[in-house]
C-alpha cells in the first residue's frame, strides 16, 4: 500500500480451494518456471480489481495461448511462434461448430475431489448463431453457451457441454467469486446462471434485468473491499431508463434504480458500458442516445446517489488495474478520456482527452512502470470506396448520407429521400428523367447515373413506371476494397500521459499494419444501406495484445505491448469473431512423478515470501540501530560497519 511506510507480502486468501486453482508445472530448476509458478500463485491469489469479464487477472500470466473463435471453428494460436497449435472445427457429437461467436471468458473449476482434485481450465463462450428448435421464447429460438476444456490432453473430445440458454446470448461474465459464469440474453433479458461444479446445465432460475421489454445488456461486479462485501453488482438496458441492482449470492435482481430524473431532457434512454471505481466507490455508465456517462455513489448499493452526468464524455468504460483511473474509449469521438476519482460522493474529474483517430476500441493495459500502456485496435473504415482523393474516410457508421456532387456519389456517400426520413435512397420515375438531367431538386448534381435511361430498369409492379436509384453503391452497399495498410492497434503510454510528459495530441502511438475489420452491417431498422456499429474484440495475454482483423487476411494481429511494435499477424481459417486468452495448461505426455503437486508449488511459494519477510525485517532493524547510532559489529572480525547513507537506505 502506498500509504503505508510497511511492505508485507501475504496472499489474500488461504481457501483450501484456492490452492487447487494453481497450474501444475513439470518438476524442474528452470527459472523460467519457477517465475511461472510464482506467477500462477499471484493469479490465484491476487483479486481480479477492475472487473470486466472476470478473465483479466489471467493476462498477466505469460507462455498462455489464444484462442481464436471464428467462422470455421476454433484455431489455438502460440504467440511465442505465431503458428497455430491445434484446430477445432467439430463437437464432440460431428457436427459443425457455430459460424458465429459472441462474448466468452476463460475459468478454472476443479475436476475431482479431495487430494485428488486437480485444476480444470475450461473457456465457456455464447454461440453466435441462435437455435430455433421449437422451443417457446420471445424469440422464438434458444441460445447456446459451449464450454471448451482448455486442456490440451482433451483434443478429441474439446467439448465439455453445450448449454442452451435464453435467445441471442451476447455478453457474458466469470464470476470466479461464486465459481459461476452469468451470460445475458438480449431476446428475453435474463442472466443465465451456470455453476461450474456442474456446466452440462443452467441454475434454471435466470436473473431478471429488464422492467418490460428485453434489450441489450452487461453486468458489473468486483471483487475489491468495497462492493464486494455487500455481494451485490449492477446491470444495464439498453432500452430502458434503470440500473438493476443485483444480488451475486442469491442470483436475483433485488431493485431498480430509474434515472430519468437524473439527466437532461431527452437524453439517455438507456445505459451500455458500466464500470466500478474502488476508489470512490462510484460506478460510471454509457448512456444511449446521448447524455455522455452518469456517475452514481453506491456506498450503499440499494440505493444509489446521483453524482453527475458527464455530458461531454461517452465511451466503453473500464478501471485501470491499479483502480487510479476510469478511462472510457469514446469511438466516435475518437478520444480517450482519463478520469481520476475524487472520493466518496465527490464528481470525477475529467483530467485528460487523449486524441485517438482510428475509432478505437476497448482498452488492455499492460503495466509500465508506475502506470500502464493502453491498447486499442481501431475499427475505423478502411474501405477505399469510401475515401476521398486524399486518403480520408468520408462514409462509414458515424455519418455517410448527404451525397451532393459527383465526387461525392464516386466517395460512397448516400444520397437519400428526404420524404422518407432519409431512410429510404432517393430514386428517379422514367418520367422524371428531364428533371434529373437538368439537376432540379431533389437530385441536384448526385444523381449521374439517372440521367441514362438504361439505368431505369430497378424491379417495379408492372404498373408502375420503371424507377432508377441515384446512390445503389453507397454505404455498406458499396464494393468492397479495403485497404488495412494505414490502420491497426493505437498504444497509448498513460504514464507519459498523466505525468505531462506526452500531449494528449500526440501520445497515439499508430501501429501500422496491424490490420483492420469490416464495417458492421447494418440493422433491420438502419437506413436502407447504412452500417451496423463495428467491433474488435482483443485480450492481453503476457506481453502481448492480440486483435482479430478481416483485412488484409482473415488473422490475429499480435502486438508486443512492451515494445509497442507489430509482431506477427497469423492468418486463420475463417472470418473471426472473439479471440480469449488461456493461460498454461499442463503439459501433453506430463506424468505425475515429475510434476510439482499444487500443494508444493503453493508451499515453495509461501515458503519464499516468508523468506522474504523475514529477510526485509532483519534488514530494516539493522538500517534502524545503524541509524539511531547503535554499533553494528560483525561477528567475524569485528569490524564496526558504517551506517548506510540516506540515498542507500532510499534506494
């Protein structure tokens, strides 16, 4: 603690269950693992503060794998060598696996019991894909969670479960605390529960978080001194205008919170990204069609209070690792804003935008020095049907409508009709051909191909008049060239940041190269060619950030985080989706006689810290008698010892 002038080092926790999460290592002298088995007591130990999807605390772990989920299966990639290890394209049933995935984490359960238990790492992920067997929903489909066993010995058979779930399963959430993995579904708006003691099933009582209609939603929980204790988390909508408070012990939402008397008028109808800040005991939440963030006091968490609304800052939200910040990765802003807590009912303040062109996405934080280097894949457009002649992106999510000249309808931009809600494309009847070649409104001087009676052959009712489409290649309808060499992963060193070392201006470190993604499609109430919001999902794993990307391959960028420099970009064999990070898993061919028990690697790794303990306090009484003038002699020689200096005992 800084605080403090004392250093104790103590694990947490002494749960005997605790213990069994530790990675059995082969029984060897290599330092390198031994540093892996310090760092896998750290892991089980150490609390996973800044909770996001209750992984993270694994991405410190180093020699780990990824796992990249796409369109044909599952590819296990080694960052060490940038190859892929091992493939998945089947259950264990034959059939295919899904072509689709949405959120996934990995977690640790145990597989046996008593002595005999040993550590199981298994990655739980939501299928993309929604079922639709006839089981009765909102929906009308049913949604799948697959669990992986991560262990590489189960390569035949990787499947563990296939849970089915409530309709389009999206965010999901290790809540390692409770041994449970919650996933949310958006077609029905209940958590599903899944214990890990047993993943062939739900708990079969999903957690509520929706007032009446179903919507798109996270969950926020942590595991620091504070909220933790009272057991309780938080969830958002989407659509409706409440926080739901939630009980992680009995598995039920236990209040609402609206908040419509909180915001400004016709602002935020509902909440998105949540995040928790240990130091102020404060949550902050995105709101949906504008309003920025609100900031709410959960000392007491059945009833929040009000503290601000943050109306010029928006953004996916997160708490740094050493819990001194809240960023929140504005992506159509292109900014990174940097909060510092205040304290307990005290307003956040905003200390820094940091300028980040590209549309980034969310943040992983690899410690550097006494703060961290943020990275953030961009999901800008890199389409060069939608770039002016100087290389800029005039059409994508943020704004592609408004076509007025030839050069823009040659960019991409749409031109639409303005009696339609500028939902529907502008078109052209046969006998307004006259008007299109003069360039009378509505069609002005972005309607060229209009004036070509050959072009007037759209598919009309045999009694209508053939129509022709001003703008039919623009948008997400244009053809697809994309281009990822000027695009890839931003870093940003926080450190340089907040010190005022760097300018907010400045401090982007572009990674070129390091690839880029298509642009999202569009929704069903979306304009008639327009986008869908664009993701890029990453995970940290050792020193490296690991991003997918469609363009200039179908890959997985890897970027060396510490040198903030490309490493590798590992091509894979279908679009992907999600990519998770799994730390080391015993070994392929390990036999017991020469692995290092969990008990033992715990024992050593206790024993060392006591060590440490004991040496740190003989030290510190020695620098205390040299400094209060007390001899100190050596009992070979008797030499009498000089006190250390100032800067040495500093130092």
């Amino acid at each position: 603690k800084k605080q403090t002038n004392t250093f104790v080092l103590i694990p947490a926790r002494l749960e005997s269950s605790s213990f069994e999460t530790l990675i059995k290592m082969r029984f060897s002298f290599d330092i390198s693992k031994l540093l892996l088995a310090g760092t896998s007591l750290y892991a089980a130990f150490s609390p996973c503060n800044a909770v996001l999807y209750g992984d993270e605390q694994f991405g410190a772990q180093p020699d780990g794998a990824f796992w990249a989920f796409h369109s044909a299966g599952v590819s296990v990639v080694n960052p060490d060598t940038c190859k892929i290890t091992r493939s998945y394209t089947n259950d264990n049933e034959g059939s295919f696996l899904p072509s689709s995935w949405s959120d996934g984490v990995y977690m640790e359960g145990l597989e046996g019991s008593g002595e005999e238990a040993k550590t199981k790492g298994m990655v739980l992920i939501n299928s993309g894909v929604t079922l639709t067997d006839g089981h009765v929903n909102p929906d009308g489909g049913t949604g799948e969670v697959f669990v992986f066993s991560a262990d590489p010995n189960d390569e035949s058979q990787p499947v563990l479960a296939k849970v089915r779930v409530g309709p389009r399963p999206v965010h999901s959430y290790g809540v390692y605390t409770h041994n449970e993995f919650w996933t949310h579904s958006d077609g029905d708006g209940h958590f599903y529960v899944i214990n890990l003691d047993d993943v062939t099933q739900h708990s079969g009582n999903p957690v509520v978080a929706k007032v009446t209609n179903a919507n798109h939603g996270k969950l926020m929980w942590d595991e620091g001194d504070k909220l933790s204790e009272t057991g309780k988390g938080f969830a958002t909508s989407t659509g409706e205008s409440v926080l739901f408070i939630m009980d992680l012990e009995q598995e039920e939402t236990v209040g609402t919170y609206n908040f419509t008397k909180d915001v400004a008028d016709g602002t935020c109808r509902g909440t998105h990204a949540i995040a928790y800040s240990s130091q102020s005991n404060h949550i902050f939440a995105e709101c949906v069609g504008g309003g920025g963030i609100l900031e709410y006091d959960v000392a007491d968490p059945l009833n929040p209070v009000f503290v601000h609304q943050h109306l010029d800052a928006t953004g996916s939200l997160y708490e740094t690792p050493d819990q001194s910040f809240v960023v929140a990765a504005n992506k159509g802003g292109n900014l990174l804003h940097i909060f510092e807590p205040q304290g307990s009912g005290v307003v956040t303040s905003r200390e820094y935008d940091v300028v980040v062109p590209g549309h980034p996405s969310t943040p992983t934080f690899y410690p550097n020095e006494e703060s961290f280097i943020a990275c953030m894949p961009l999901t800008e457009n890199t389409n060069r049907n939608h770039m002016d002649e100087d290389g800029n992106v005039v059409c994508d999510y943020y704004g592609c409508q408004g076509a007025s000249t030839p050069q823009d309808v040659a960019n991409g931009i749409c031109n639409y009709d303005a009696t339609t809600g500028n939902r529907q494309l502008l078109q052209a009847s046969l006998s307004s051909i006259q008007d299109v070649r003069d360039g009378a409104a509505p069609f002005g001087n972005a309607c060229g191909r209009c004036e070509d009676e050959s072009n007037y052959n759209d598919p009309v009712a045999a009694d209508e008049e053939k129509k022709c489409t001003c703008t039919p290649f623009c948008g997400s309808c244009a053809e697809e060239d994309y281009d990822a060499s000027q695009s890839g992963v931003v870093c940003v060193d926080m450190g340089a940041v907040t010190s005022g070392q760097t300018p907010v201006d400045q401090a982007a470190n572009l990674i070129k190269g390091a690839g880029s993604v298509r642009q999202g499609a569009p929704y069903s109430y979306s304009a008639q060619c327009g986008f869908g919001r664009t993701y890029r999902t990453h995970k940290r794993g050792g020193k490296w950030d690991a991003s997918v990307a469609h363009f200039p391959t179908n890959s997985l960028q890897l970027v060396n985080m510490e040198t903030q420099a490309l490493d590798c970009a590992v091509d894979l064999p279908g679009v992907p989706n999600r990519v998770i990070y799994v730390p080391p898993q015993e070994l392929e061919g390990s036999n017991d006689d020469d692995e290092l028990s969990s008990g033992a690697i715990a024992g050593i790794s206790i024993a060392a810290v006591l060590l440490f303990a004991v040496c740190a306090a003989l030290l510190v009484t020695k620098y205390r008698r040299s400094a209060s003038g007390q001899e100190a002699t050596s009992p070979k020689d008797g030499v009498e010892e000089q006190a250390p200096s100032e800067s040495t005992v500093d130092a």
